[in-house]
C-alpha cells in the first residue's frame, strides 16, 4: 500500500483533526529538540536554566498529547511516527502545514 492511501486510510478512520495532532506533536517534539540544542551550546546558567523551563512546558504538552493519541485513537509510537513518515512522502512541501477540516 502506497504512502497516499495509508493517508487516507488515516483520515476515514481517525479524522483530519487527529492528523493535525499527530502533526502538532511532532512539532513540538522537533521544537524541543532546539531547545535542547541551545542549552546544550550554551555556557550562560541563566540561558540554560531558561531553556530548561521550555523544554519541560513543551514535555507536558507532548505527554498531553501523547496521552490523548493513546487513550482516545488507539495510536501508539509506532503508529504516530508511521503517520508521519506517510505525511511526509505523500506531502513532502506541504504537509507540516497541517490539513483544513
């Protein structure tokens, strides 16, 4: 089954405003990650401490979602970063736009 039809397959079965979710966790999960970056090149206490405070507002919102992902959807990890990797290869310029309802 091609990369299109999984995406579509995702859309029946969960909706568009879930796809938009998994999208979103993604994302913040990737702006996690900068932040990382930074506090890791950074040798001011006060930017790291800063830093810090970000990525752990962000790790509540990824378990957030990660938990509604789980509870409400049945998608897992493996699911969730399949999706993405589908999102990805069907929408390669278009796709962390996220979808309209």
């Amino acid at each position: 089954m091609t990369a299109e039809k999984r995406v579509q397959e995702y859309i029946s079965e969960f909706s568009v405003e879930v796809l938009n979710l998994v999208m979103e966790r993604h994302n913040l999960s990737n702006e996690k990650r900068s932040w990382f970056s930074i506090r890791f090149a950074s040798e001011d206490s006060s930017v790291e401490k800063e830093c810090t405070e970000k990525m752990d507002e962000l790790d509540k919102k990824i378990y957030k979602i990660d938990d509604d992902l789980l509870s409400h959807y049945g998608i897992d990890k493996k699911l969730r970063t399949q999706m993405i990797k589908d999102l990805k290869k069907s929408y390669p310029k278009g796709w962390i736009a996220g979808f309209g309802e």
